[in-house]
C-alpha cells in the first residue's frame, strides 16, 4: 500500500506545491494553520482539483493533469473524515453511515452496518440524529461512515480540534486501534505536536504550502533539518552559528563557544537544542556550561519553563537567552539556590541543520 503526491495548486494570494510518498504506516501532517494541510487532503480525496502534477494510489492514477485523469470523489477509495465530521442532520446515525454504500446489495449492505456500529460501539445510537449526539459519538459516527466503504486511503482533518482533554484521550487509544487493523495508508493532520508524535510514524511538515521536511518521526523531533522545522516541532533553543575550529562553533545569539561533535557540523548554519536538555549544574568549570539568571518561569501543572538569562553574553535588549523545561519537584530542589546557576549544554543533545 503506498500514495504518491506530486501535485501544485495555485491560488491570489496562496500556492500549494506538495510533493511526498506514504506507506502503510500513518502519517502525520504537522504544520500551522494556513500551511496547506487541508488542502492537501482535500486535493487526495478529489474535493479539488489540483493544476498541476499527480495523485496515485496503490498503482491506481487518481490524478494526472498531462493525461487529464481526474477520478470523481466515489471512485477513488478515499475515505476524509473532516474536521466538523460533516455529519447529514437529516439522517440518522444507521443512515449516515449507510450513505457511501446506499448502492450495495440489500445483505451485504447491512452486514456492514452491523460491523462497523459494533466496532465503533455507536449501535445504541443508530437511531439518533447528529444533534442528539455528544463530540465523541459524533466523531465515531464519521469514523465509522469513512470505513465502512472499505477505503484504501484514509484522511483525518484535526480529528480531535473540538473535543475536550478527556474525550480527546479516549478516543486517540480507539483511533490507534483502527489505524493498527486498517491496512491502507492513513494521513493524520494536526497541528498539535504531541498529538502527532503519539499517533504518527512518520510526519510530514509542511509550511507555505510546501514541504519542509518528511521522515521518521525519530528524526524529524530529534535532527530536524532546517530552522522552520525545528521550530514548528517545538524546538526554542535555536542559533546561527559560525566555525571556530573543526570541534568548536560559537552560538551567535547566546554569545558562547561550544564544544560540539565535529562530524554532526558539515555545512550547517544553525543549532538546536530542546528544553528539557538542557541541564543546571553545580560545577561551573565542565564543558559547555555558563553562569546564568532566572529570568523568569511558566508553569504548567506538571512542570517549569525556565527563562534563562546568560551573564555577560547575548543580547543588552533580552531577558533571557534560554528556555528549559524541568519537573516541578527538580525546579523546588533549585529554586532557592543563590545566582549564577550554571547551564550545560550538552554536546550529545546539540542538532544541526540549516537555515
């Protein structure tokens, strides 16, 4: 099972011009709002036309504009779950789902009505209308509408935007139940990081219409390879760096000299470090490490963003140069400690990549 997508769409004021290939194994779509996610998807399931380029599915040509193919929605075997689940408020639960195979014979129709309610645990619902249901049912309601075409392509549009935590929870271990049954490829848009690591194997980012990087989802949070990666993965602790000596770059921004892995370097311009790699300790003479200042904290129920402030480097006109994130039990062992403290940064942990 594999997707090809090489297409180009142009628009006044946005172009999407895509180009990625997907296996069995989900992928997820990370980027933020604007970048041309949903209208990737969009563009694969047949709801747009692209200008340019092609779309192919297992073999089978859904879109090729040099040999004007262009299959109509119900012939691709792609099955879109939208954001709003675009559910018929006219229709019955039993009857949405039933709707994408209102053409199949009468047994084999029901057959798979039954199953797919079962699976999705919605059958005490049949009968309700959308209006009577929670997020959550409706959400399993178009779920169970896409699979029950038996689609060898499924795209889901930010699944989860409009539930709340508890909901949200809930459903993702259901919907990485069905993506590990499903034997199609599967795209899985979000813009929510940590929602797409936990259900993704791989991730495609995409920004401006195009795309940054595509790859493992290992690789692509822990070698971006380029700036706008790195920060739409998360990454706060990003500098332009120049070479001092074949192990030694200095951090233009943080004003300091790292001692880094030479054969990471190549021909990058920038480096990177996530927060919680940071690390404070009590020896100010180790490598890589830097007297500091509290800048100030956030904190989440859990843990502490640390806004750190490096004495006599970086910017006169900021307050801080570092962020790193510790558990709130680490941040109460260190918060009455009197300054400096004194940050390491780890050559292990420091990523390369360009601008």
């Amino acid at each position: 099972m594999d997707l090809v997508v090489d297409i180009r769409k142009d628009y006044k004021d946005f172009n999407l011009k895509i180009e990625f290939q997907a296996s069995k194994e989900t992928m997820g779509i990370l980027g933020a709002s604007g970048s041309g996610k949903s209208m990737t998807l969009r563009s694969i399931a047949g709801i747009v036309s692209p200008d340019q380029g092609r779309i192919v599915l297992n073999g089978r040509t859904l879109f090729d504009s040099e040999k004007g193919i262009n299959l109509p929605v119900q012939e691709r075997r792609v099955g879109l779950l939208f954001q709003n689940y675009a559910l018929f408020p006219n229709l019955t639960v039993k009857e949405n789902i039933a709707f994408g195979i209102r053409k199949l014979p009468s047994r084999e129709r029901l057959c798979r009505l039954g199953e797919k309610m079962a699976s999705m645990q919605i059958g005490h619902l049949q009968d309700k209308y959308p209006y009577q249901l929670s997020g959550g049912e409706q959400q399993r309601t178009a779920l169970a509408r896409t699979l029950v075409t038996e689609p060898e392509c499924i795209l889901l549009d930010e699944p989860f935007s409009a539930l709340d935590n508890h909901i949200r929870a809930q459903l993702e271990k259901e919907l990485l139940d069905v993506f590990a049954s499903f034997k199609g490829v599967t795209l899985f848009v979000t813009h929510n990081l940590e929602e797409c690591y936990r259900v993704s194997k791989n991730i495609l980012v995409m920004d401006e219409g195009k795309a940054l990087s595509c790859g493992c989802r290992d690789e692509i949070f822990l070698n971006p390879p380029n700036v706008k990666t790195a920060r739409l993965t998360g990454c706060k602790n990003i500098s332009a760096i120049g070479r001092i000596n074949a192990d030694t770059v200095k951090a233009e921004e943080w004003s300091c000299n790292l001692e880094v892995d030479e054969q990471k370097i190549a021909d990058s311009t920038h480096l990177g470090i996530r927060e919680h790699h940071l690390t404070l300790v009590d020896d100010g003479k180790l490598p890589n490490t830097f007297p500091c200042r509290l800048s100030r904290v956030v904190e989440t129920p859990f843990s502490v963003t640390c806004f750190l402030k490096m004495e006599g480097r970086g910017g006169m006109n900021q307050d801080y140069e570092l962020q790193m994130e510790v558990s709130k039990e680490d941040f109460a062992v260190v918060r009455g400690r009197p300054f400096p403290w004194y940050v390491q940064i780890k050559p292990e942990h420091i990523f390369f990549m360009k601008e």
